[in-house]
C-alpha cells in the first residue's frame, strides 16, 4: 500500500494537485476570491439565480415552515410535502408523468443507470460524459460499450454487435467541459429502434437551451420520448439536488431500488424551497436565458478576435484547451492577476492531454466585462506561448480506457 505522502507528491510532480479556494461573498457575477473582488467565469449558476432575492427568500420561508433538515430517507419519513410540490413541478416543466427527488446530480446518475441496467446487458456511454454517468455505468454491472464522442456510426456498430442485451444509451446533453451538444434526435431514434432506453442528462442544459430554457431534449422537440431526463438544482436553478424524470412506472422502480434513492436523506426543506423559487423565475422570465445565450456569443466572438478559439461550443461553457495541465494553471494564475477567475481543469476531469480553463458565462455578466476577460486571457495565453486547440474533444484515450 503506497504512503498517503507519496500520492500527494506524485500528484503535485505531474501538476495534477488540487486545493481549495475561498469565496467570501454571495455566487454573484463577481465574487471575492481569497480576499480580492475578481469576475467570475467558471460558475454554473448561470443564470444568477443562487444570490436571487426571491429564491433566498424562499429558501428562508421552507425553513421557517418545514425546518432546516428533512431527519430521514423520503421512504421512512423524510417524504414531506415541499418534496411532492417541486416533484410536480419539475415533471410539468420538462413534460413528463413523474419526477424523482435525488441527493445530487452525481447521485441521480448513480442511482438511475444503476437500477435500469446490471449484468448480461450493455449500456452505452458517450466517451466525453461527466464521471457520474461513468461511475454509474461502472456500478451497474452491464458491460459498458464507450462510444466515440458523437459518433453515431461508432455507437451504432455496438448497438448491432450488441444485438438484445443493449438496454441503455447515456449521455450529457451539453457536455460539460466542452459546450457542445449531444445529438439527441439521431441518439434517441438509434436507440428506439434497437429496444434500447435513452437518458439524457441536463445538468448544464436546463435555462440554457430549448425554448424557455427547457433543456436540450425540449429543443430537439423529445420531451416524453426521450425514456429519462436527469437535470440538477445545483446549477442553474441555483440551490442543491437533482432529479430524474420518467414514466410513472420508471419512476416507481427507482423509487423502490435505486440505492442513493432509499439509503440517503431527503433534500432538505430550504434548498427545495430554493429551487421552486427559482423554477418559477426560469418559468416567468425567458428574457434570461435569452441574455445567457447573448453572453456566450459575445465571449466566443472576443475570444476569437484575440485568436483564441473555443473548439464546437455554442453555449454557455466555453472551453480554451491548452493541452499541459502545468500550462492551465500558469494561464490561470495568470488571469487571476488580472481579477478573473477560471479555474483550470485538468485530469481525471478531463482527458489526459487536454488541461483547459472552462470559461462559463452567466446572464447577468455584463458584455464589456467579457470582452475585457477575453483581452487579458488571449494576452496571458500570449505570454505563456500557449497554442490552443481548434480540433475541439478529441479520442481521449485516457477516458475510453478508464470507462471501457
Ligand atoms: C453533466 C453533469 N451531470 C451531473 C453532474 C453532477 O451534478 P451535481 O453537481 O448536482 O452532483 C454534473 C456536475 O458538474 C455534470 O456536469
């Protein structure tokens, strides 16, 4: 068994260690950062609404009426009624029969690949998904068959060579450190028509795309037939958990053996509170997703005008792959002394080789701000003779054989 020590130094000797840094203030467009007032550009509260008045006072009202904690799983006797009203919600807003509460978007993904899927099938997996839809695919038992990110033909190969044990296709609808869009119309049809289910996870698609911001399978015009829909509150709806939508009859299965479903307490009141607050926001109010899109755009332009290019995205989340993991860190120590923070992402988040700063804009940046962040990285970048990638996500081979 190696030292606990020498783990740290093999991880600080491939400039893969990570610490924590400290924000001090409200998850705003601005932030103070270990001290100092910085812009922030690598959050997923994309559309402001963790710090929005009414969802902090809705977050406040449901721990005044229900308390702090829920004291128990929903099946023993954490099931409480704030829990059943955003259920409802959620299922109204993405067009389905039901919705399930889950812990988080990790958990949700874990719970819900793991319950519909186990040995002697096969579930596919795009190779760029987020860890909790790979983890989950792990668990699960099936044999997992990793396909080429977005590559249809690659995935309908498997699906044949599969023949009847292919049961389940998972993938991220926004890629989450890309920006690109699964094809979720080709993904779902492929998966039909070979008896396969589909799930698509919303977690960075949901206020960002689709009308009204209604996610990715909104856009493509699948709500309901898409099998199942994750998305999570953390993000843009600004408070804690995640749910899955489905069928009445998926949902009483996950309901009855999905693991971080039964063995896990129930979200408690103040973030669910939170996040009826902030759906009703999204709901009222699309000129802020209309205002996120704009901002994306507006950062993509002036970072190609600086002559850096943010490979497929066209949405919020806009990549500047760097490559060396040493390299992202500089640039980003480098932004940082400029007063804007994006962190650099590097393995096992992202593939060996393809260290980047994910760049995320929210609605409420303002376009000069964006601009002027675009100038002060494309000139740090510069400096560091940093030659971005204009391939966008490639074979990451780390990844396929880790999730294989
Ligand atoms: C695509 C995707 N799914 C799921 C999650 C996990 O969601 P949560 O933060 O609610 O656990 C993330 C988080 O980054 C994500 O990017």
């Amino acid at each position: 068994m190696r030292d606990v020590a020498d783990r740290l130094d093999d991880l600080r000797d491939a400039g893969l260690y990570r610490r924590l840094r400290l924000i001090e203030s409200p998850q705003g467009p601005r932030v103070t950062l270990d001290g100092a007032e910085v812009l922030l550009l690598c959050s997923n509260n994309y559309l402001g609404l963790a710090d929005h008045p009414r969802v902090r006072q809705a977050a406040a009202d449901a721990a005044e009426r229900f308390g702090a904690g829920a004291g128990a799983s929903r099946l023993i006797s954490g099931n409480m009624s704030i829990h059943d009203r955003l259920e409802r919600r959620l299922a109204d807003f993405a067009g389905y029969e039901r919705a399930l509460l889950f812990g988080s978007g990790y958990l949700a993904n874990l719970g819900t690949v793991s319950a519909l899927v186990g040995r002697g099938q096969v579930v596919f997996s795009d190779e760029l998904n987020h860890a909790s839809l790979i983890d989950g695919c792990r668990i699960s038992r099936a044999e997992r068959f990793v396909y080429h990110h977005c590559d249809l033909d690659h995935l309908a190969w498997g699906l044949r060579k599969a023949g009847h044990r292919g049961a389940l296709i998972v993938t991220d609808a926004i890629f989450s450190m890309d920006g690109d869009v699964a094809p979720i119309a080709e993904l779902t049809e492929l998966a039909h028509r070979n008896g396969c289910r589909v799930l698509v996870d919303e977690a960075h698609a949901i206020g960002s795309l689709g009308p009204d911001g209604r996610g990715a399978v909104a856009e493509a015009g699948l709500g309901g037939e898409v099998d199942l829909v994750v998305g999570t509150l953390g993000k843009t709806l600004g408070s804690y958990g995640a749910y899955v939508c489905a069928s009445a009859e998926i949902v009483d299965l996950l309901t009855n053996v999905a693991r971080p479903f039964i063995f896990s307490t129930a979200l408690p009141p103040p973030a669910v509170g939170a996040a009826i607050a902030a759906l009703a926001i999204l709901e009222s109010q699309p000129g802020m997703v209309e205002h996120l899109r704009l901002n994306g755009a507006t950062l993509r332009e002036a970072l190609a005008e600086n002559g850096l290019q943010a490979g497929p995205s066209r949405t919020q989340i806009v990549p500047i792959v760097v490559g060396d993991a040493e390299l992202a860190m500089a640039l980003c120590e480098r932004a940082l002394d400029g007063r804007v923070f994006a962190q650099a992402i590097r393995p096992p988040t992202v593939p060996e080789g393809t260290s980047r700063l994910r760049l995320s804009v929210m609605a409420n940046h303002g376009a000069n701000d964006l601009r002027a962040a675009a100038r002060l990285i494309a000139g740090a970048a510069a400096e560091l003779g940093v030659g971005t990638s204009t391939a966008g996500p490639g074979h990451p081979q780390q990844v396929l054989r880790e999730a294989a």
